[in-house]
C-alpha cells in the first residue's frame, strides 16, 4: 500500500518563504488569517488527511461505489462516510467559506495546501465535498436571497454537498448542444427534466441531502450556448423556509465503470420533472457556471499535484530500500548485497523530474489560489484587475500543467518501482490510474490549451501574460547581478523573449487562420508552463537562500532548480518548433486519409 | 467495448514495399516465404485475431485468471483456452519453428505481423503462447540432444508452452543476487528449490505441461552472475524418452493482482525440489537466457505497436463520430449540429502523433525482425556480423521505444475520448492499462537504455551504430538531389551530424566519470528513437511515391512525413540539451536531500 506523510516542510516554504502568504493576508485585510493559524490548519490538516483518510485510499480503490438500482441510492466505500463526519465534525468544510453562513471565513489561499494533502490522501474521497465549494460560489454571486439563506448554510456546515450538473452524453465540451429542459411552474419554480451523465457525487450516503447545479433550456431559450440557464435542484426537495420535504424527481441511473477513482461515485443522474429554481437571469446559466468551473480548474490542478507527491514519496523510499546492482563509479554500499537504486543516475533523472515537478508547481499553485484573494480583496481596483488578469492566465495553465505533470510523475514513480510498480499491492499504480482522470475532467488539456491562447491571450489582449512577463522581468532585473539566482537570469529572459515572440508570431497567422490557434495551442500552453515554472525555480531558490533554513534545504533546492534548468527547460525548444511549424501541418491531411 | 481491424494495408506496405521482405526471404533462401505465402499469413493472421481473440480482451480483463489455491493450478479467462486450441489447430504456433521439430520453416520476420496482431488483438492472452517461442530458442541453441528431442517438438507444435523464470522477490534487474539452487542427483538430474516471481503463464489450463526454463545456482558456483545456471523444469515430469510422469514438484503459489493485462497469469512459482536439467554449461546460464531475452524484447516492442494501433483505430473512429463544437475556421459540417472532432487541430494532433509514431513504428519493429533472419541466414559472414551487430543495437530502441510510444499513443487515444475515455466499456482504458506494463517487463527503459549505450554504443565501439548511419548516409545520398524524400535529407543529415557529436561527447565524458553513461542513457535512446524513425519516415515515402499505390495513399505518407518531421522530431533537441548537461545534474543531489 502506498504511504503518505504530509510534506509539511515544503507547503510551509511555498507558503511563507516563497510567497509570503502570511503578509499578503495581513495587508488584504484578513486579520485573522495570521501564520499561527495557517500553521495549525497545516498540522491538523496533515493528522486528518495522514491518518483518516490515506489508509482508505485503496479501501475505496478495491471497493468502490455501489448503486442500490431498486432506490437509486450510492453506498460509498467502507470508511468514506465515518471519514465525512470527520471532516465536518472538524469544521474543514468551511474553512474558507463566508462566517455569515456558518463558515471560518479564512482566505482562499489558506485552504490550499490542504486541499492538497486531502488529493494525495484519497483523490476519490476528496471529490465528494470537493464540488460544495463551486456550488456555494454561484449560489453566493447569482443566488436569489431565500436560495442563500435556505442552500448555504447546510452546504458550508458540510451537512448538505453539491453537485456541477453540465455534461449530457452528446454534450461534454460543447455545452451549447444540451437538452435538459426546465418548465416554468404556477408557484415559480421550474420541472427540470434531461440526463445528465459524469456527475461526480452525484449520490451518495453522506449526508441527508444533494444540491445539484443544473444547466438546462427554458422553454423559450435560444439555440445554442446562449440558451442555458441555472437552476438548483436539491434531492429532497426544500421549501424556502428551508424545510426539507419529499424526494425530488432526481436519481442516480447507474454509476460508471472507471479507470481509476472507483471511490467517487461518478453517477448518470436523471432528472424527471424535478423541482428546481432558477439560479440568476434566464439564459445567463454559462456564465454563472463559469464562477464554478474555474475554481474547479483550479482544483483539479491541486490534484494533479497531491497525487505526483504523494507518488514521489513512494517511489523515493522505495529507490532508497531497493537494493540492485552497483554505481557505476564504484560501490556507495560495500556493506550491502548491492547498491540502493537510488545511486543510479536514470533513477535520480526520474525522482528529480518528480521534485522538480512538483515543487516548482506547489509554489505555481499556491500563488494562482493567493490570486484567487487578492482579485477579490485587494485594496485598489488596478491591483484586483491585475490579479483577475494574471488568475484568468494561470488558471488553464495550473489546471493542465499540474495535472499532466500529474500523469507524468505518476508514471516515473511506477517506473522506479521496476515490475513491482505495476502490482496493485504496492499502491503506485492506483495512483497513475488515479490521475488519469485529471487531464479529462473540468475540461481537457486541449480546452485548456484554447482558453489560454484563443481567450486569455489573444481576445483579452494578453492582460494576464504582460503581467507574468512583468513578474519575471522584475526578479531578472533583481538577481541580475549577483542575486542568490542570479545564474538563471540569462535563461529567463532568453525564454520570456522567445515566449513573446511566439505569441506575436501566432497572432499575426491567427488573423488569416483561425486554425492557427488551435494548432499551436497545446504547445503554446505546455511552452508557457515550462517558462512559468522556471520563474517559481528562481523565486524559490532566492526565497531559500533569504531563508534561514538547512544547508541541506537550501542546497537541495538549488540543486534541483540546476536540474530543472538544464534537464526540463529544454522541452520548450520542442514546443516552440512545434509551434513555428504552424497549422499546415496539422490540417493538411484530410480526414478520410488517417487510415488510406 | 473497443474494435480492432488488421491495419493489412499498412503492415503490406512496410512488409513489402518498404522492407522488400519477400525479395530479401528470396535472397537469404527461404523459398517457401514467397509472397503468396506471407499474403496468407496476413489474411488468416487477421481472420483469426479480429474475430477470435479480439473479442476475449475486454473478457479477459474483466473476468482475469483465477487460482485454485489448494491445487496450484490457475483458470484462464472465458474463451482463452479454446482460442488457444484454435490457434494450435491452426498451425500458429509453429509458424516460424524449424520443421525438424514441426514448425513450418517460415523466416522470424513472416511472423512478426502475426505477433502484433495478436497483441493488438488480446495481448493477456498473447502472453501465454509467448515464451515458448524464447524456451523454444534457448533449448535449440543450448539443449542436449535428448533435451531437444523430447522439449521441442511439443512446445513448436504448442502442446506444451514455455516459460523464463529469472525473477526473485530480491533480483530483478540484478539476476547475480538470485538465490534458487539446483543440487545434482545421481540420475543426472538437479533437484531445484526457490521461489520465482512475476512468471508470465507460470500456471494456466491450456496445456498438458508447461516447460519452465529457470535460473538457478549449483551449490559450488561463484557468487553474483556469474555463478547462475540456466535449468529446465517442466510442470509434469518427463523421461528422457519423452513420457509424462508425475507433477514435478513446482506449482504456482499466488497470482499478482495487476493494473493491466488481467488475463495473463502472473505467477510466483515455488520450486520445492523440482526435477530439472541442467540446459547448457554451468554457470553459463545468463548467456543462455539472454538468447530468449533479446527475442523477447523486440516481441515486447512490438506489444507497444499493436496496442497503439488498437488505441488509435478506436480514437480515430470517435473523433470522425463524435460531433462537438465548430470548426474555428468556419463550419464543416453544417447540415450536423456540430462538426466531428476530426476537424480541430489539437485533436488532429493527438491522432497524427499515433498514426506517425505507428506507422513509423511499423517500418522500425518489421526491419529489426528482419535483421533476425538476416543475422542468421545472409550468405556471407559480413553481411551476418553487420546484421547482428544493428540488430543488437535496434533491439534496446525497438523495445523501449515502441514502448514507451505504446503509453503514448494510447495517451492520445484515450484524451480524444474526453471523459468518456476514462469509461471502461469503451476500453480504450484497457489498452492504456496494459501498455503500462511494456516499459519495465523484459528490462525497463532504463535498462534498454543502458545496454544501449553502455553495451551496444560504447564497448561494442558501436558498430551498430555505425551500421545506421551507413543506412541513414545512403539514402541521403540517394535522395539528396531531387529524390522523393528529398525535403527531408538535411535535417536528416543535421540530425546524423549531432547524434555522432553526442555520442563522441559523452565517450569522452564516461572516460573519467562512469555515471556518465547512466545519466545520458535514457536521452540517448529517446534521441536514437526520434532519429531512426525519422529515417524510416523518409524510406516511407520514397517507397511509397515508387509504389502504385492510390494518391490519397502517398499523400497520407508524405503529410505525416512532414508532421512528423516538424513537429515530432523537435523532441531531440531536448534530449540533447538534457544529455549535454551531463551528469553533475542529477548526482549532485545526496541521497538523503531528496526530501530535505
């Protein structure tokens, strides 16, 4: 079974050295957000998820779900509903949410190393509260006041869960094709009707009731994506005194048989005349999910994270105890029958690929959930613009990055384990399957990839990447000479020239090609990922050196941001040529032609 | 559930019009491989493996081997013990086994289309057929006569089926650590205890005796690899006049519960005083098994290629079906409601990586198999040493890299599928699952990579090497002025250029540092890869344009071609600035600072 210890020594230098969180909450006005208190949701935080809920990761693995077909109801896995009572009894369920309904009212960014420890834990356990946080978002922004006031509280006191109800089986990505109907009633309400299949949560045996966010048409709605509007739909039904009445027309059809996160019920759910409420204006409901998506982008990323550390963890102990063969310049253990893998330098090229990963995207991560408070909270409007900018940027960039890095990590540490890592016993492979999903769901690395280049750069003018180009111009300017990181500057600035040479160069194709942008946006957002990193690599290794910490830390984190210099970086070379190679050589062929 | 057709077309045209296997069969004497002969093969190879294997992979996956513990004998999955009598009755197993002991005399590389059918097919069940092929080789070359007699024509005719057991709890990579012992007898038989793990077809009910080649010590042989022994058990004792006798004393103590390839019996065998023979000269054992191993490494290569053309024909089916969003530069489709997937650039993408990674591949895998026959039966010495010589140095690149594309592509393939990719029914995730286990069976990568460049490069003076680079230079030459290929000679020559500078490079480095073998290794090989296949992208097209085939035919080879060039190939200049940072960036590191 694979292991898990909260690696509370780097969240904490992500946290305060290299972001200065801490300050950054003192002077967003969120005075109780002090690092005596995020110092102790790291610690509980790490006993809850260390103790509670990573021994039944692989409990919900071999378990699974299961759907009671006669009821429509979803057991979850032995120990996941105990494990619940837990997280709320604790009050982790609202620790970032609003004190007016029942929440701690802590920054988001103070629940963010949290949320990666309860992703490394158990990614299939995680999911199940992991959508109350969207639902209590656009309740909060577009929500009707006696929907806030009957749906929040429960939803922030962990009582109640919520669901994100979009895709159909003909509708993933292209929600515009949807079908769910919803019919105005005499007492305002609306009969919702359609299947909505993917609904990750969608039942369950937690708590006494499910809040599902659901896209539908109203009767008169326009075609397409600006035919959709909100409504909630509970699973009891709830009066707007708040009284819980009858089962609503919702149930699960059937639960999906899945590659890996057999622990999260991902449910068909029909919707057969249920009663739902309109959430916001009437085919304005996109706009509205979007308040949720993004956050969930977010998350996911965070996932990709826990479960690449979490891999990490394993596959660095298991290369330290794994004794085969000799170094090849000269036994490191004469003692031994043979030498720890460890010393073997491929081994270190896979575990370094994995720190560098995801050490380098904890701080990207970190900062892109700080983004999330400062947009919200900061005391001048150009610095809350900025920040949305810079968070719009970050967003499909943390989401796919983290998690392809999550698919990348996950495979070097299976391939450290040798033969071994593809046995179930060992729990690596739990999680390479695990993380398979992230890539997928809240929209693919290829919708990332158009959001970033089609929308973040090339619509909104680049707003967002001018101010990443800025961060890293002034810590060039800074280290320049003679800084701690002073040896990275020349490739840095060598990277972000390249970097706006290249979107200059697509933008100008993109006006006589539309296809231009697709065919260079999965290079340009892996390309603008790698240089983003390569930033936090410098900050961190200046917030190190600042620190005062180890010897051994603060040569560890130089060391590895060498290595991710000199070994990672250049996969931007593959990417920019990809990209200078244009979209002819993507839409040449014709489509009939892939098997002539 | 996921289709497979026979990509005939395509394995006709690397078969024949790249490689000219039937003009080289005529050439090496095998007059009975004509062409009709190797069509047959084709036609009835696809025949069989579409309609009788292909239909048990999702069943064998689903349904796995089961143990009967208080027997030791292990249930194969519904179906796969008939397809195995399908296959025996239909002469397969022989297919490429000499006639003296029943086989039909056919060349290695007439049976090398038939192999990746079979793993495209069903590769859980084509692992139980597997290794007698490699048994078949090591008793050949190394058997007594009696041995021979009474061992081969049973496993050729496929009344019994071969194993390797190398493998012990504490010796994977590192054979010299093995500890399973062999005590003579006074009969001239060995007595043999100890326990072998991951031993693929340890057990199963397809057969009356399984023959299991294992690797064992004498009790005065030296320590490490060179005192191992190579020893022939089989499951039912046999008399040196080929009579069955009693269960020998070997069973299967447990099956490993795996991420993938359910339908293969992974066995820990426990030998408790087994009877077996001596194969060969003592402690000669490891020479004898790497006779079966590098066999088996290009079988596994070609493991990667079937399953990423199964990942791929399935991808490619849904993205011309599933209807989602416009084309960006204007609607396609527009009597649809929306366009097929086929249409945006990144999934396009994602569909010509596989089709150039397979294709390409193909010509790669088909031309090492050939070597096989050529090493073997090419009438003067030299052409046998050149032969052998590339052979053994396309033997680490075919099996890692089709491998490592085999994760790949079935990436890609299941990404095109969004979340529906993650859904088992569409077993698109099966193939993703059992392509996992192609990177580390039969040697890791990184153990490919290391014989690669330590073994093949850089003490055999790479002539291997030099052998490719003649390959590369002649078609160069040929093509440089005007020649179908033309377009592509100067980055192939660029490519060739650096690829010596590295090579020279790091000789010179690995002369005063050893792990400067062990840190380039797996760059070169991915570089090694990129480079050989772009040389078999360009004969592909000069064999192509030759050909009658149709034009839509010539111009998929050449857009690939192209893609592949621009886009894929790019991937060697991060391999090469990550080999020329050398080795202090991954040993600079202590062991202990991993996680500090």
């Amino acid at each position: 079974m694979s292991q898990y210890q909260a690696p509370l020594n780097d969240m904490r230098f992500a946290t305060f050295d290299v972001l200065g969180v801490d300050t950054c909450f003192a002077r967003l006005g969120f005075t109780d957000a002090t690092r005596d208190v995020l110092d102790a949701v790291l610690e509980e935080g790490a006993r809850f998820t260390e103790t509670v809920l990573a021994p039944l990761n692989a409990v919900g693995d071999r378990a699974g779900c299961t759907l009671d077909k006669a009821t429509g109801r979803v057991t979850t896995p032995p120990g996941f509903r105990e494990a619940y009572a837990q997280f709320v009894e604790g009050g982790w369920s609202g620790l970032t949410a609003p004190p007016e309904f029942g929440g701690q009212g802590l920054p988001h960014a103070a629940g963010i190393a949290l949320k990666e420890m309860i992703d490394a834990a158990n990614l299939a356990w995680g999911n199940f509260p992991l959508l109350s946080h969207g639902a209590t978002e656009a309740l909060l922004h577009h929500g009707e006041d006696w929907q806030r006031d009957v749906f929040l509280k429960p939803l922030v006191e962990g009582r109640w869960t919520g669901t994100m109800c979009l895709t159909e089986p003909h509708a993933g990505t292209d929600l515009g094709l949807l079908r769910t109907r919803a019919e105005p009633q005499a007492d305002g309400s609306y009969s919702v009707t359609g299947t909505k299949i993917f609904i990750t949560a969608g039942d369950h045996d937690m708590t006494e009731n499910i809040v599902h966010l659901v896209l539908a048409r109203l009767p008169d709605a326009p075609a397409g994506s600006k035919g959709i509007s909100l409504f909630v739909v509970p699973r009891q039904r709830v009066a707007r005194d708040g009284a819980l009445g009858e089962p609503n027309g919702v149930r699960c059809g059937s639960l999906e048989h899945k590659m890996g996160i057999h622990g999260s019920a991902t449910c068909v759910m029909n919707f057969d005349g249920a009663q739902g409420w309109l959430v916001g204006q009437p085919n304005k409901g996109l706009a509205a999910m979007f308040t949720m998506m993004n956050t969930a982008r977010l998350a996911v990323g965070l996932q990709g994270l826990g479960l690449s550390d979490r891999a990490y963890q394993n596959a660095l102990r298991y290369a330290r105890e794994r004794l085969q063969m000799r170094s090849a310049s000269g036994a490191k253990h004469p003692d031994k029958a043979a030498d720890p893998i460890i010393v073997h330098p491929d081994v270190r090229r896979m575990l370094l690929t994995c720190k560098a990963l995801i050490e380098g995207g904890r701080a990207m991560g970190y900062h892109a959930a700080l983004l999330v408070d400062i947009a919200h909270a900061a005391p001048n409007a150009q610095e809350r613009e900025q920040a949305d900018a810079l968070l719009g940027f970050m967003t499909p960039i943390v989401k796919a990055c983290l998690t392809e890095w999550g698919v990348e990590c996950t495979y070097h540490a299976l391939q450290c384990f040798g033969g071994h890592g593809y046995i179930a016993e060992h729990g690596v492979e739990q999680l390479a399957r695990d993380a398979r999903i992230t890539t997928l769901y809240e929209g693919t690395t290829g919708i990332q990839a158009l959001d970033l280049l089609g929308r973040k750069v090339l619509q909104q003018r680049g707003a967002g990447l001018k101010a990443m180009l800025g961060m890293i111009d002034a810590l060039c300017s800074e280290q320049g000479d003679g800084g701690a990181a002073s040896e990275f500057v020349d490739a840095l600035r060598e990277k972000t020239a390249q970097w706006q040479q290249l979107t200059q160069r697509i933008a100008e194709r993109a006006a006589s090609n539309a296809d231009e942008v697709g065919a260079a946006s999965y290079d340009y957002l892996m390309f603008s990922g790698y240089v983003t990193l390569a930033y936090w690599w410098a900050r961190s290794v200046v917030a190190s050196e600042a620190s005062s910490r180890p010897a051994a830390f603060k040569a560890a984190k130089r060391e590895t941001a060498r290595f991710y210099f000199e070994r990672i970086l250049p996969r931007t070379l593959a990417h920019a040529a990809a990209m200078e190679s244009g979209a002819e050589t993507l839409t040449a062929l014709e489509a009939d032609a892939f098997d002539a």
